[in-house]
C-alpha cells in the first residue's frame, strides 16, 4: 500500500508540473507567418491600371511593356482630360493631342484597351473644389458643352471611352450630375465605353466626401462599369494608416452592387502615403524604400500586411505606410471573397514596387 | 479510397462503436458492483500528451468591429500542433475481460513555439495565436479487452471523443488590430487505445498508454500517449 500510495504521490506530482508547462507555449518570433493562402492560385479578374497624367515615363512604359503586365492588366487609364471653367476640356493643343493619340495607339497595338479619364478639378489640375464644380455642373449648357468636348476629346485620342473622376462634391449636385452623365452617356455611348469612378461609400448617407452627390442606382444603368475608388483608406487628416483595408474595400463594392451597379471594380492604390507634420502626401515605393534606408528605420508590417515605418526630419515626425508585391497579393487573395466578375484597378503607375506585375502574374492561372 | 469515402466509412464503425458502448451501459447499469458480481467500476486519471499534425479548422460567427461586420466562418487552422494536459476517465470491466470506458475529461494547452497564423475571413485579415489555444478532449463510450498476467494488465481498446479546440484571434482593423475573441472547433475522434499497468495490489495499479488516433481531424491524425493511475478491480 505504501508503494501504492508512493506511485499515487508521484503521478499527482507529475501531472502537477504538466499543468504549467502545458501552458508554456510561446510565440516563435524569429518565425515567418503562417500564410495559409501563401501559393494559392489567385483569382483571375479583369486588370485596369490608372496613370496619373497624359503620357508615361520610362518606368511606367517599361512596366506596360513587360509581359507580367500585360497578363494581368487589360486596361489603361489616363487621368489626363480636365474640363475648364470655359466649357473647354484640356489639353486642347494639336501637340499634346497628337502625342496622347500616338501613345494611346501605341498602347492598344500592344493590346491594351486605352480609356481617357476626366478629372473635375480646378485649373491647376491638382486640387478638387466640389462647390465650384457643383455650380458648374448645376449650368446646363456648361454641361452641354463639356459633353460635347469630351465626346471630341476622346474620338481625337482615339481612346476606347471615358471615365469619370467627380470628387468631394456637395449631396446637393446629385441630380446635376446625374444629368451630366445621362447627356454622356447619349454622347458616347455605345461607340466608345464610359466609366465612373465612383467613391468608396459603405453606407447610406455616405460615409465618404462627396458620396452623396453619386446617384449609383440612377448612374449605373448609363454607364459600362463602375470602378469603386477603395483608395485612400487613412486620409484626409485621419490617423496614420494603410492605404487600403481589403474588408473596407469588400463592404464598398458590396454596397455599389447592392445599388445595381452590376460591372465593378475594386481599386487596390500603388502609391503610398507620408503621414507628416504638414500633412499627408502621396510616395512611391521606391521613395518609401530610400527614405526607410536614409533615416535607418526598420520597416514593419500592420495588420493588413502593409509595410510602415517611423522617421524624423527637419519638420517633426513622419509615418509612413506604403504596399509592395507581399502585401498586394496578400489583399488579392482576401478579395476571393467577391465574385470572380469583380475586376481590379490599380491606381497610380509608376509608384508600385518594381517586382509587382512579375508577383500577380506569377500566382495566377 | 476519397477523402468523402473514408469518412463514410470512419462513421460507420463510429456508430458501430457507439452502440456497442451503449449497449453495454444500458445492460449493466444500476448493477451494485462487488468483486464477486461479473462487472466492475474503473476509475482513472494522469497527465497525456497529444500530437496533431493536423489541427481542426475553427470558425467564427458574425462580428462585429469598429470598422465593419466580419462575416461567420471558416477561419482555417493553426497547423501541426502539441499539446500538454491531464486527463480523468470513468468505465467499467466486464467479466474481468472486457473493458467499456464511458466518459472522461481532459483538458490540454499547447506546448512549443508557434508562429503567427494568417488567414483571410470575408475580406479581412484574421490572425490566430496558437500559443493561447486549449483543448477540452471528452473521450466517449468505447469498447477494449483486458488481460492479465500476474502483476501485469494489458488492455487495447477503441475509443471515441469528442474534442473542443479554441484558440484567440484578432482581425485587421486598418493600421490597429481588433479582438474577435476566441474562435472554436468541435470535432468527433476515434482513438486505437493500448496500455500496459503494473498491479500493486488487485484494485490499484499504473499504467502507460498510448492512443495513435484513428480519425482525428483526418485518418491517422497523430495520438496521444500518458500516465495514468487506475483504481477498480
């Protein structure tokens, strides 16, 4: 009884120890995640790339030529047309116009399907002021005439059609532009393709400036596809932040289709954002990378996957958060979640890591 | 053999064994047990160890975070896994000859260094700490036999479970994480039991065991090995 009771004692004592170190599991910090999506085919979906501006430098030309890119982008889009306060649409000089045609000829040889895209901003052609351009749109034959010259802009470009970029515009400009797109859609349509640029709203009324001034139930139905700008997800004064959150973009192309619009893209930004004292600008990957070296600071990843990092110059204190290939491809596989019909608009050439195109095209079929 | 047929086939001999095990307790229940009567309380408890090479897909209901509701579902796994516990059984013996373990309980933490898991759950990122995992293993009604020489009892039993998993997860709110909590699996096991005790006297003895899992997860998942202290004739 005696070595009874002693074994007893030693299997209490024995399962006593086994109970803290059964809770000694740790996490292996010099480990990589665990991605369980990590070389999983990515879904195939139509590729759009946005270009800020009417031509391409040699980057962005090389990266359009590169065959990575081409199979996995099938639309270009240049932010290059802006109507004026005069009811004319810029560039309006014959070089200019000539050079866009040539390049856009260029580009569709190479097969790519080129649309010019119409940005409503002051004549600086940086800067959004939606109460001027509300008063614009409210004028019906300002409307009548910028329709009619984006129709000639975009035949004198020999572009495929026209997307429209409207920004930060008061809710009261709903049914003037509404109107406007109506008129282009008459214009156009069905010769050549429109598209809008839509803002990313999640909510009704919307949660996004200008939001509210985009009518999607009435405005889908005049146009060919409808591209949600799931960009810019920390902005606009907000905390530093990621430029996009892959189930905010989720919630704001479900919204759009469940107000009929039925052709969408989600927008995924290329560029990043230097969060600073003066405010917030746009940096391309490799500015982010340059910056990251000069100021030796190591470079982490957010939640989303999104590389950042924290420096200090003359001025304060900066944050800064960018995408590269990990993080794109990361948010392309979370988006298996939307329908194989959801296509992908990349915004901004040029200011993407240079290894991207060749790391979608490799994960996909 | 398809993964779909093996399970058909698992189940089967799940329900097979169900029974048999249910059988038993129905026809010996409320039998006052005394050394000289054909059946007998077993009594058990210890520490085990268990080893998943497979660990169970969890899943999450609907939450809601400060920026959006995540949809319910599958959240994956959190890959091979080993686990540290105790554990506390209750059965019978038959006619000195037949085993029929009831139910026991066992509760296990994980044991080792494991790396982050990423997954993705309608559109948003989750993240799953395997380190915070536990487990709750409920072994169910079996059926093993016994044998005994001189000091020595060996016996080998099938055995079924049923098994918690839960583990914390967190999803990606923009540049901040949100809590989702714990996400959790139940699953059903079906275990191969082998032990070796050594009597000390004809109601006391230890043992060690082994447990290579039939279907845990998947076919052949891993196993359990323990201690384990038994009173009962």
């Amino acid at each position: 009884m005696n070595r009874s009771f002693g074994v007893a004692l030693a299997l209490v004592a024995l399962l006593a120890s086994a109970a803290p170190l059964g809770g000694c599991a740790a996490e292996d910090t010099s480990a990589d995640q665990t991605d369980q999506a990590s070389g999983a085919a990515l879904t195939p979906r139509r590729g759009a790339v946005i270009v800020d501006g009417c031509s391409l430098d040699t980057f962005q030309a090389e990266a359009l030529a590169s065959p990575s890119a081409k199979k996995v982008l099938k639309e270009v889009v240049f932010l290059c047309a802006v109507p004026r306060y005069d009811g004319t649409v810029q560039p309006s000089d014959p070089s200019a116009l000539a050079t866009l045609a040539a390049l856009v000829d260029k580009l569709t040889m190479a097969g790519y399907s080129v649309r010019i895209g119409v940005s409503f901003t002051d004549e600086t052609g940086t800067r959004y002021d939606g109460a001027q351009t509300a008063s614009l749109l409210a004028d019906a034959s300002w409307r009548g005439e910028v329709t009619a010259a984006l129709h000639t802009f975009a035949v004198t470009s020999h572009a495929a059609g026209l997307e429209i970029d409207l920004q930060q515009l008061p809710a009261t400009a709903r049914a003037d532009v509404t109107a406007f797109m109506g008129a282009l859609s008459t214009a156009v349509r069905p010769a050549a393709q429109l598209v809008l640029l839509a803002p990313p709203s999640v909510s009704a009324p919307s949660d996004v400036v200008g939001g509210d001034a985009i009518d999607l139930v009435a405005i889908a139905p005049l146009v060919d596809r409808v591209r949600v700008m799931t960009v810019d997800f920390s902005c606009c004064g907000g905390m530093p932040g990621p430029t996009i959150d892959s189930g905010w973009a989720v919630d704001a192309v479900r919204f759009a289709g469940g107000l009929g619009a039925s052709n969408l893209d989600v927008a995924f930004p290329l560029f990043g954002v230097d969060f600073g004292p003066g405010g917030q600008r746009s940096v391309s990957w490799l500015e982010a990378q340059g910056l990251a070296d000069s100021h030796q600071q190591p470079i982490v990843r957010g939640p989303t996957g999104a590389p950042n990092f924290h420096y200090q110059d003359g001025d304060g204190a900066h944050a800064l958060w960018f995408d590269d290939a990990v993080s794109t491809i990361d948010t392309l596989d979370a988006w298996s979640v939307l329908s194989p019909d959801v296509g992908v608009v990349y915004f901004g050439l040029g200011s993407e890591d240079p290894a991207l195109w060749d790391a979608i095209a490799r994960r996909l079929p | 053999m398809s993964c779909r047929g093996c399970s058909t086939w698992v189940l089967r001999r799940l329900r097979t064994a169900s029974a048999c095990g249910a059988l038993g307790a129905v026809l010996f229940a409320g039998e006052t047990p005394a050394r000289a009567e054909s059946w007998y309380w077993q009594l058990a408890f210890g520490p085990a160890t268990q080893w998943l090479p497979q660990s169970p897909r969890f899943s999450l209901d609907a939450t809601q975070t400060p920026l959006r509701t995540v949809g319910g579902g599958d959240v994956g796994t959190i890959g091979a896994t080993s686990w540290l516990g105790g554990y506390a059984d209750m059965g019978f013996a038959i006619s000195d000859r037949w085993q029929i373990p009831v139910v026991g309980i066992g509760v296990y933490a994980p044991v080792g260094s494991y790396a982050l898991t990423h997954v993705t759950r309608d559109g948003s990122f989750v993240e799953l700490q395997p380190w915070t995992a536990f487990l709750i293993d409920v072994p169910l009604p079996g059926i093993g036999v016994r044998v005994k020489q001189r000091r020595w009892m060996f016996t080998g039993a099938l055995r079924t479970a049923v098994v918690i998993a839960n583990v914390q997860a967190r999803v990606a709110n923009g540049a901040a994480w949100a809590d989702l909590g714990r996400v959790s699996a139940t699953l059903f096991a079906v275990r191969a039991e082998i032990t070796a005790c050594r009597r000390f006297d004809p109601e006391t003895r230890a043992c060690v065991w082994i447990a290579p899992n039939v279907y845990e997860v998947g076919i052949a998942n891993g196993g359990s090995l323990g201690l384990r202290w038994e009173w009962g004739p």
